[in-house]
C-alpha cells in the first residue's frame, strides 16, 4: 500500500491512476498509421536530405535463405559488407529512408508461436528505418531521433528511456560513453540514460560482417521514478520504440573485432509499436490497421466484438485471424504462393493456423477470410500498391487454400480418429513422433498424406497431446535425404575476398563459358579447348598460397575463364587447368563477388601465382547440363501454357537428370499432367532454335510473355534465351545458364 494525498491506495491502482491522469494531460491527435508513417518519411526526407527507398520484396532474393525478409536493413547489405557493384543504383548512396515490409516466421527472429497469445506480436509488421552510409554517425543520429520523437510525434521526453552499451570485459570491448554523453548533451536527464549489456546493445550482422553497440529508445507508459526498473524486461509497460545501431567494427571469422574503414548507422522503429504510443494504448491491435478487420469479421459473424483479453480464446482467435490475413495479403501479393517448401510452405502453415481459428473459435462463414483482403488492401494499398495490384489474385489464392484446407482437414480428421483407434500407444493420449509420421505420410488416409501443420489442429480438437518436436526431426532428415547430392563447397569469405580486392586483383572474366557453337550440318556443338590464362591467386582452407602442390584441395582464380561456375540451378562444368609442369583438376567452380575460383586437387606437378595455365572442359559433362537446362525452359514454358498461375521456385540441373520445383493454387489433374507431356514431347521433337542474346535490362524486359524469377536480383546487363525464333518462338526467359 502506498499513500496517496490523504488516502491508502495499492501500488496497483495508483498505477492505473497514474495512467489516467497521463492520458488526460497528454492529449493528442487521434493518430492514423498513414500520418506515423508518412511523417516519419517526410521528416528525414524533407528536414535531413534522406532519399526514399522502396521495401524491398517480404521474398528475400535468391540464394538469401529460405527465410523471409525480417528487417529494414536486408535489401542494404552489399553496402554494409563492401560486396556492391560500383554500377548499382545505391553504390553512390549516402542517406536513405523506407517502410520495410517484414516477416518473422521461421529462422531466428519466429514470431508465430506467440500472435494471439498477447497484445504486441505479429508474423507480418512494418519497419521504419533510416539510414547512413559512410556519412552521419553517433551524434546526427541521436539528434535527429529525439527531433522526431518530441518535436514531430509531441512525445515528453519525460516518458523515455535510452539505454546503451555498457561494454563487455571478455570481448575486450569498452562501454560506449560516447553515446551516453550525447544524449545527456541533447538534453535527457542522467536517470534516463542506462547501461547494457551484449544482449541487448550490441548488434550483429551474423557470425562475421559488420557489428557494432546499439542505443534504444523505449516508452514508458505508466510514468513515474518506478518505471527505470522495467526497461529491457519484456513487460509491455515499458517497450521498446527505436533501436540505433552503430556498425564500427568488422568481426572476423575467427570471432575478433576490427574497426571499420566506413562507419554506417541503421536504425528501426515498429510502426505498429509506434502507432499504439500514439495513440497512448499499449496494444498494438487497438489501431486502425487491426480495428477495421475486427469490425468486419464481427459484422459477418454471429458474434460478440473483439474485447482485447489475452486470457480470452474468442479475442486470441481475432488477433491471429486479423494478423495472419495481413500477413498472406502481403506475401501473395510479392508472388509468393502456398507450398511444400521453404517460405512457401510458411504461408500454407500460417493459413491453415488462420483457418483453423476463423472455423473452430470464430464460427467464420466460408469465404469471409478472403474477403478480409479489402480491408487489408485499404489499410495498406497507399504504403505497398502492389497490395491493390493484386488484390483480386490474393483473394482467389486465399480462397483456393481455404477449400484445400477444409478437404485436407476433412481427412486429416478420418485419419485420426482410424489412428486413435488403431493405436495402443493413445491410451495415454500421446501420439509418438513416429505415429505421427504415419499419419504424415497417408498410412490412415489411403495413400493421401496430411500437412504436418495441420497434426496440432487435430490434436487440439481430440485432446491428444503430440511429439510435434520429433516428427519435424524425421522430416529434416527425409528432407536431407532426398536433396540432390552435392558435393563440399570451398568457399571465400568475405575477409579473404577482400584481401584479393586489396591486392588490385580484377575479378574474373567468365565471359568466354559462352564461346560455343553449334554446327546444325553436324549436328553438334564445338567447345574450344586450350584457352589461355594467368593463375591470379591460389587459396586452401580460406588463406592465399603461392603455389598449389600436392593432394590437398585449392582454389585457383584465374584472369579470365571458359568454366562455367554453378549459378542458376546448374551446377559447375569439371574439367582440367594444366600447365607444363603441372596437371589441376577442376571438380567444381564457384564464384565468389565475381571472382570465379576452380576448386580440385593438382593430380600431378605444381601451379604456381603468375603461371599461363591451358584450360579444358569436359565436353559430355557440358552438353549434358545443356540439354536438361534446355528441358526446364520447356517444362516451365508448357506449364505456363496450362496454368496461369505458375510461379518457378528453383530448379537443379545436372548432365544425368534435373529437377524443376514450381508451385500454382491451380489443382493439378491427371489430364493435365497428360496434356503436360504430351506438350513437351512436341516441343522436343519440333527441332526450334535455342538462341542467346545479350540486352540491357530494361530492355529485356519490355520482350512480351518474357518469364523472369521472381525476387532474382538481375545485373544491368541480362542474358535470354529463346526457344524458337518469330511466331513460331515458344518462350523467352532471362537465364544465365548454358
């Protein structure tokens, strides 16, 4: 108990209190998510010279990870590590700003687990960040910061907190002072201002890359001397708005710390945690971009309004419904489609999660969740417009899972109960992870397997508690299994990259892989065999050597080669470097920032830096990749014929087989598959041109019906390749493939 005036009132209520009487003195506007996004842009646009960058796709690009794109700073990598091309729009880039689109499933930020349960989490949300390269660092960035915060969004400073590194005694890294006496310069008072540790206020890029101390910024909601003690807990009423951080240092694979030549500031603000300060409440769903979706799904249900309990299945089945919808709006409309694999295969589990709950909890009629889409594209069509471009696709998409789902779950169903009934191992209400599997794999459903992100629905709905952690350990494994084998990679890190950049080593010219021809009188190709080139440098285990010799595994860069390196989806040519001394042979070749490094094993003599070298490839190896690239472009143009939704989702081309993954919401039919091979057959047999072509990329892609890879980062300057030559060509796809 704690006295109040003349009065006893608990620490409790003197909270609540303390709370009201805020919100009464701090009025403020009533606060859209439009007006804290565009203010935030405008400010460091119009007040501080910052150019505007569009987000970047929730789809990260190629070979990025299987994972979504989860922070503003991802499409501004290549700046960070010194790997972007010089003829890159943003190579000359000094100050930017956006609202990145992210997604937290899966990986090492997953949010999913935890939408609903409370008041502050989502899959999808939007970051606000700004940015520098190279050119303001510590003190600009405070300043402009705490500029906005009091001056533009009105917040007291007396409602903030700042933390920053307190320094780490085993990584030899002191406390940044510097930053704390900044924001004590600008004006916040010594109280305000605390220390942490590496988990909360140093920031790192990965195990290697730019790193360097953070400043946040949180809010603090209840005032008073007590809140100091909630900063960095967790607890929702002190959170965290703004996170500054500060790249000063390099660390190097070995885990040490170098200072960086080019110091860079990142920084990420939450608008959905920003709108919620804005308008003094501590959820993140009582705002305009959650209200409206709740004020519809109540309006077309026969059921009571959303009432903001955590506590409560109804309110929980809201928060996940509201979430996941914005969440799939955004991913279909970057061309991402539900599926087996990787993020694909994130968006089906996050449906079937807001299916379950819109059916099971909400009572939701078929169709409604589809329909949710107009309010999401109204919410947030101004900020992304391909949301209001698609808008009519993401429908359709979503509508076509909701009718997978409920067939799979009418199954999935059967199949339990068949299970339940079949199963000693159920008398204790605990389904093993190998039952699990049998349930996975169609052992109970005739052959028709269940989604193993269904299994937690089903066993909620029968009270079965399952081994969901085991079975995801055998579908790993399976998965493992059944990847095309590949053989261990010798890579460069950025570090040593770096170095060879130091040493005024030009990257590779790998131009002269396409220096074949074809001689229809023959009926064959001609590969030239003999090139000459300069040995540029040799690695092993990641360090440069003068000289390859003896049976351990090197790297040879080369000035310029006739190697095709694995790009694409097809892997490397093998194949010979020899010289008069010495016999090299290339068992793969990958490429590193342009430098193109033939990785195997001297099987006689020595190389040495500086040597001319005679390259040969193997031809039958070559050829073979040849034909079954060519046979992917045929199988994606036929497909292209039969659906009107098909996305390429990779493809692995080897001289004996390949593989070619694609996804569409249309459901396949075994005429279809018919019609497909029948098509194919023709194309083959039809005997067109195969022809490659060198253009600019805007012109490229003005081509009609040209097929690109969705979220592929393409150069200036792009390769297409044709099959077939005026009204009898079939496709046109932009391909860097032989």
């Amino acid at each position: 108990m704690m006295k109040f005036g003349d009065h006893r009132i608990c620490s409790n209520c003197l909270k609540a209190l303390q709370l009201s009487v805020y919100r009464k003195q701090h009025v403020r506007m009533k606060w859209t998510s439009t007006a804290v996004r565009q203010s935030f842009i405008d400010f460091f646009c119009q007040n501080h010279d910052h150019k505007v960058i569009k987000s970047s796709s929730i789809i990260p690009t190629k070979n990025q990870g299987t994972y979504f794109t989860n922070a503003g700073m991802n499409q501004f990598k290549p700046i960070f590590l010194d790997t972007i091309d010089k003829s890159h729009p943003m190579s000359e880039l000094r100050r930017a700003v956006n609202s990145q689109k992210c997604v937290r499933v899966g990986g090492k930020h997953n949010d999913l687990e935890d939408v609903g349960k409370d008041l502050f989490h989502h899959t999808f949300f939007e970051m606000l960040g700004n940015w520098s390269f190279g050119d303001y660092f510590k003190m600009e960035a405070c300043s402009m910061a705490l500029e906005l915060l009091t001056t533009v969004y009105k917040i007291p400073i007396n409602r903030l907190y700042f933390t920053y590194f307190g320094g780490d005694e085993g990584q030899g890294l002191v406390a940044d002072m510097e930053t704390r006496d900044i924001w004590l310069s600008l004006g916040v008072s010594d109280d305000r201002v605390l220390p942490f540790g590496m988990k909360d206020n140093f920031w790192d890029m990965g195990d290697s890359g730019p790193c360097g101390p953070c400043t946040e910024i949180h809010y603090d909601y209840i005032g008073g001397p007590n809140s100091v003690r909630l900063v960095n807990t967790g607890l929702p009423e002190v959170l965290e708005i703004w996170n500054l951080v500060f790249m000063q240092y390099n660390r190097r694979t070995d885990g040490t710390l170098e200072p960086l030549n080019r110091v860079h500031v990142d920084t990420g603000m939450g608008l959905e945690r920003m709108l919620a300060v804005m308008n003094n409440t501590s959820s993140t769903y009582n705002t305009d971009l959650f209200i409206p979706m709740f004020n519809a799904i109540q309006k077309s249900c026969n059921i009571r309004g959303y009432g903001g309990k955590t506590d409560d299945p109804i309110d929980t089945a809201y928060r996940i419904v509201a979430d996941h919808t914005r969440m799939a709006s955004v991913c279909i409309a970057d061309g991402l489609l539900p599926g087996t694999r990787d993020q694909g295969h994130k968006l089906r589990s996050v449906l079937f999660r807001c299916f379950h709950q819109s059916k099971r909890m909400l009572q939701m009629p078929h169709g409604l969740v589809p329909s949710l889409v107009d309010v999401v594209v109204q919410s947030l069509g101004e900020a992304f417009p391909e949301l209001q471009e698609h808008r009519l696709k993401i429908k359709d998409v979503i509508s076509e899972s909701e009718d997978h789902y409920e067939k799979v779950f009418r199954i999935g169903v059967k199949a339990f109960e068949k299970c339940l009934s079949s199963n000693k191992d159920t008398a204790s209400r605990h389904l093993t992870d190998k039952i699990l599997m049998d349930i996975v794999d169609g052992k109970y459903s005739d052959g028709y397997g269940i989604p193993s992100e269904m299994l937690p629905h089903l066993g909620e709905i029968y009270s079965v508690s399952l081994d969901i952690q085991g079975l995801q350990q055998i579908v790993e494994q399976h998965q493992s299994k059944e990847q095309v084998e590949q053989t261990e990679k010798v890579y460069l890190s950025p570090e040593t990259v770096k170095e060879i950049v130091g040493m005024g080593i030009t990257p590779t010219d790998d131009s002269f892989k396409y220096t074949y021809q074809y001689h229809s009188k023959h009926d064959m190709y001609d590969f030239p065999q003999g090139m000459k080139a300069v040995v540029s440098a040799i690695v092993k285990n990641d360090h440069l050597f003068s000289e390859a010799v003896g049976k351990d595994e090197f790297g040879i860069l080369l000035d310029k080669t006739m190697f095709y390196g694995e790009c694409g989806g097809q892997i490397a040519d093998k194949g010979c470097i020899k010289t008069n001394n010495g016999f090299f042979y290339v068992r793969d070749v990958q490429i590193f920032n342009k430098y193109v490094l033939h990785i195997g094993n001297m099987e006689s003599g020595n190389i040495s830096v500086g040597d001319s070298v005679f390259l040969h490839i193997y031809e039958d190896h070559r050829l073979g990749c040849m034909k079954n690239h060519t046979a992917t472009h045929i199988l994606n143009g036929c497909l292209r014929k039969i659906y009107d939704n098909v996305r390429q989702e990779g493809s692995r081309v080897s001289p004996h087989k390949f593989s070619f993954d694609f996804s569409t919401t249309s459901q396949m039919k075994q005429e279809d598959l018919t019609t497909l091979q029948d098509n194919v057959q023709q194309i083959v047999n039809s005997g067109l041109i195969v022809c490659r072509g060198l253009q600019p990329l805007d012109q490229a892609l003005q081509i009609s019906n040209i097929i690109t890879m969705a979220n592929e980062e393409y150069p200036s300057h792009v390769y297409t390749v044709s099959i077939g030559r005026g009204p009898s060509e079939f496709s046109t796809e932009l391909c860097g493939g032989t």
